[in-house]
C-alpha cells in the first residue's frame, strides 16, 4: 500500500503574520490620521486678578496643517501658544495633542509629551547664549529619543542639524560653530527655527517668528519653514500680529479681544 504523504493545508495569504502585521500598520495609519494633532474645545484661561480672559471655542490642527492665529499686539497671543503646547493648563475646557489631554498628564509627563511631539519658536528666541549655533539645534535630541530617532534617519544628528541650518540660510561653518551671544538677530530668529524643526516633531508652535525680518527675508524664512514642515508632515500654529503673513497659510483664526 503507497505511503501517503501528509501535505500542510494551504495559508491564505491574507491570515498571514505579515499580512495581519500590515493591516494593523495601515490601521494604524488611518487612525492617526484621523486624530487631530492638535485639538483644543471650548478653553478658556485668565491670570490671577485679571478680567481678560483668553480662550478659543473649537480647534482642530491635522498633520500637516498650517494655521496663522492672528491678533493685535496685547490680544494674548504668548499666552495661548503656551496654553496649546500645554505649558499653561487652562481653566476651564480641554487642550489635546495627538488625543492626549494635556491636563491629564502630570508635569513630568507634560514635558516628556511636549519634548517628543512639539518644536517651540520663542519670539525672544531662548537660545542657550554660551552653545554653539550647532548645539542649540540639537538641544531637542538630548531630551526626546523619538526627535533623536527621527533625526538620525538620514544620518547623523550634526548632518540633519547642518542640512536644516543650511536651508535657512546658516551654512557657513564659522557661524555653524559660533556662540549664540555673537549672532545677529535674524541668524537668531534662523537658529531657533531649526531647533524647533529637527527630529520632526508632530507640531510647530511659533510666536512672531518674522517680527525682526524685513519683507523679503520673512518671505523667504517662511517659505522654507512651511517646506521642511511639509517634508516632515508637520502641524504649524503661527501666531503673528502681522497681516501680510495670510497668502502663507491655509487656515486662519482672527484673536478679538483675547478669544477666537
């Protein structure tokens, strides 16, 4: 009698470990794209002793988006960029980043999130004056390993932090490797955009970033940080009292008086 050879069934592809892992992937994907990056519901906040209160009713920031928050000088501007990267907690209302309540974390857990997902640009810059032009950019690095990560992708940390500095216009060497104290205020302005842009950070939050540039050279800085924000698929929040910057923004909210 001929011995029968035992065959294993068939696998449907699509049961596959690899296949499941894809789908999960794609998923994934879908879900993040669908979460807000940033999220902000009927917020509202007031310093102590204070009758101006500053708030924004609803605001959804996808990946990618970039938004012009406008108003004038006074209108509260500082204080709400710190209220959406969760410096400040607001008094009433919710501020979410990637669906995460910031007022549901803990002050270590606020920093760790606000380290990894959100690049700051000061309007007085706060770059570390006795650092190098190079170190302040990898400032990010040593506290987010996920900005770390993503920084190393196409090299090392110094490669990236070059390539971005060059785009705006700081690839001369000398400068690269120059003390924070002895650049001038444009270069400045440059060296914090770059700092909040390495490691791909999942939103830019920027406070009167062209304040000190005249009409061509905030043109062309905003130019190339709405690239590298596109190539890296970063949210933008610019706050900006000035009027010429909406050609350069998709999306626009008009602050009146503390609130929008």
């Amino acid at each position: 009698m001929p011995e029968q050879v035992q065959t294993a069934p068939e696998q449907d592809p699509e049961g596959s470990p690899a296949a499941h892992a894809a789908k999960v992937e794609v998923a994934s994907l879908y879900e993040s794209q669908l979460t807000p990056i940033l999220a902000v519901q009927n917020m509202s906040f007031a310093w102590p002793a204070s009758a101006f209160q500053i708030g924004i009713t609803d605001l959804n920031v996808k990946s990618g988006e970039h938004w012009l928050l406008q108003g004038p000088s006074g209108s509260g501007k500082s204080t709400l960029l710190q209220l959406l990267g969760g410096v400040l907690l607001p008094q009433r209302g919710d501020v979410r980043i990637l669906g995460q309540s910031w007022a549901s974390l803990n002050a270590a857990q606020r920093d760790l999130s606000r380290a990894d997902h959100v690049g700051f640009i000061f309007q007085q810059f706060n770059l570390v004056p006795y650092l190098s032009v190079l170190d302040n950019v990898l400032l990010p690095c040593q506290f987010s390993i996920r900005r770390r990560k993503e920084a190393e992708k196409g090299g090392t940390l110094v490669d990236e932090a070059r390539r971005l500095l060059t785009a705006l216009g700081l690839g001369a060497r000398d400068v690269q490797l120059r003390r924070a104290a002895r650049l001038s205020v444009g270069q400045q302005q440059r060296v914090a955009a770059a700092r909040a842009l390495i490691g791909r950070p999942s939103l830019v939050l920027a406070d009167e970033p062209t304040s000190a540039l005249d009409a061509d050279n905030r043109d062309s800085f905003l130019e190339v940080l709405s690239s590298e924000a596109r190539s890296a698929n970063t949210a933008i929040v610019l706050v900006s009292h000035d009027t010429n910057l909406r050609p350069h923004f998709e999306r626009h909210l008009t602050l009146e008086g503390g609130l929008c």
